[in-house]
C-alpha cells in the first residue's frame, strides 16, 4: 500500500512519534496503522539510547488529590512543547501521577524500578522506554512528590495549562468548600510569587547569616553607607532582611487579592478560619515549575524536518 501524507499525519498525531518515524513504521508494515504503532512500541529501546544525550526541558506539571487527604504531583519532561500537549504523552503523566499516589518510595531510583501501577510483569522505566518508542522523543520523569495528612486537607492547583503546579498541605479541623477554595487562592499565589518558606521558623539560621554577611559587604563597599555608624548599620542590615523575609515567606508575603493591598497571607487564612470555626495551618506546600533550571535548546522546527527529508 502506498503511504500517504495523510497517513503519516494520522500515525503522528495518534502517537506524537516524529514525522520520518510514522513514515518508516507505515513503510515497513504496508500501512497498516495498529502494527505501525507496535512496530514504534518495538523500537523502544533503541530509540531510548539514541535519544538519552538529548535535552528534555518542555513537558507538564500534574498533580491529583485523592480523598483530601493525599495528593502526588509530577514533573514529566519532553523535548518539545509539541509533544507535551499531545493526548498520548498527557495520559502518561497522568497515569505517572496515579503511581505517585500510592507508591511508598521517595527516591527517584526506587520509583523507576517499581512495578508500573501494580502489573509486576513491567517497571516505571521500562514503560518509559516504551513511550519514548511511540512518542519519538526523549521523555523524562523528572521529579514527584506525595504528601498526606489525617488532620485536614491538600488542594492543588495547575497554572498555564501545566507549566506550574502546586500543593497546599493544611491542618485544619473543618473541611468544607470556603475553607478549600481559601487554600486554593493561597495555591495561586504559590505559584505566582514562588514562595520558598511557609514562615520565617523555617528559614535556615546559616541562610540569614549568609544574607547578613553579603548585605554587609554590600554596605562597606559603599563609600558613603560604609561611614554610618555600627548601630545604624546594623538596622539597615535588618532592615534588608525583614524585607526579604516578606518576600519569600508565605504567610508574610502581602495576599494578592487583598482589598486593602496590605493584608498578608497569615491574616488573610485567619480571618477564613474564624468565618468557619476553625484554625487554618499550612504545614507544608510543593511547587514545581516545568523546566525550572534545565538548559533549553533552541529550536528551528522546519530546519529539522528539511534535515530529515534531505537525510531520507
């Protein structure tokens, strides 16, 4: 049967396998679509080796709550942002995060070698390998988290369509939607000003002497502020620090739906607590951002296909 460009659309979408692979795999099965999509699962591994040097920096970010009280969130790479809104490589993620859920490891290691959501006869990594065969790209599981709590609930929030993706963990003795849609907000501002502590008790002793030490120099460099006297200094340096702690601390940082423009987070989470009878206590939150800290290369989509039909 002779292959048609339809043909190796349809096969690309229905995989999200690159273009030259559908048109191989259509080839050497007489077009026969269901054995041109085992014959790319087949490939798997040859394919995963060729693939393993390349950068992995798109992809998506989900997250799943199960009964309030656990959630897991997942950071799935590709190469390209293509392929991580292609439907194949969406229900992988989601079905990666169904393995987060309910797997009792917290290594990346252990995780990979464990049987995939409960058929012993395969591990996480081997159905990753099997993905990058259809798919046609490198792919990555590149972090997970699972938090659980008995006293109170987790909400999660998806920014962008994947690109951010938060958990709130909370304590918290009433459950019910204002107490959740209160956590959600929190969620979004999570995601929008990256908040790196719950509050100033977790901030790490070493962490604020390092900030004191650069702030420091920072003023004895100054030909001007350098001359101020010690008790001054001091309070400029504290000053600074306040300021950073407001930043990067949730619960001090200013809510952003606040009327006023002044309320904090804090404030904000207790006066909600107090509308529904309860106290309302962020224990811990998760953020994962897509690609955050990957190099990402550039890429010229329509030079690489003309090297692929030239190399044809």
């Amino acid at each position: 049967m002779a292959v048609t460009a339809k043909m190796v659309k349809e096969l690309r979408e229905m995989t999200g396998a690159g273009m030259m692979d559908c048109k191989k795999a259509l080839n050497e099965t007489d077009g026969d679509m269901d054995a041109a999509v085992e014959y790319l699962r087949k490939n798997g591994q040859a394919k995963a080796e060729k693939k393993a040097g390349r950068i992995a920096a798109e992809g998506i970010v989900m997250a799943e709550v199960k009964d309030d009280h656990t959630a897991a969130i997942v950071e799935v790479n590709s190469e390209t942002d293509f392929v991580a809104k292609n439907a194949e490589f969406q229900g992988f993620v989601k079905a990666v995060v169904d393995q987060a859920l309910v797997t009792e490891n917290t290594e990346m290691d252990a995780f990979m070698a464990e049987a995939w959501n409960g058929d012993a006869s395969k591990t996480v990594n081997e159905v990753l390998t099997e993905k990058i065969a259809v798919i046609g790209e490198k792919l990555s599981i590149r972090r997970f988290e699972k938090v659980t709590i008995d006293n109170g609930t987790v909400v999660s929030y998806i920014h962008g369509g994947g690109r951010i993706g938060v958990l709130v963990v909370a304590e918290t003795e009433v459950v019910n939607e204002a107490v959740k849609e209160a956590l959600k907000n929190v969620a979004m501002q999570i995601a929008a000003l990256h908040a790196k502590y719950v509050s100033q008790a977790d901030v790490d002793a070493d962490y604020i002497n390092h900030e004191k030490e650069i702030l420091l120099a920072q003023i004895m460099n100054d030909p001007k502020e350098s001359q101020k006297p010690e008790k001054v200094i001091q309070g400029m340096i504290n000053g600074r620090i306040n300021k950073e702690m407001k930043e990067i601390c949730l619960l001090d940082q200013v809510y952003v739906k606040a009327e006023d423009g002044k309320q904090s987070v804090a404030k904000y989470l207790e006066e909600v607590g107090k509308a529904n009878g309860t106290e309302i206590k962020i224990q811990k939150f998760v953020r994962f951002e897509t690609g955050e800290g990957l190099e990402k290369k550039n890429e010229d989509f329509a030079a690489e296909v003309a090297a692929q039909m030239a190399g044809n």
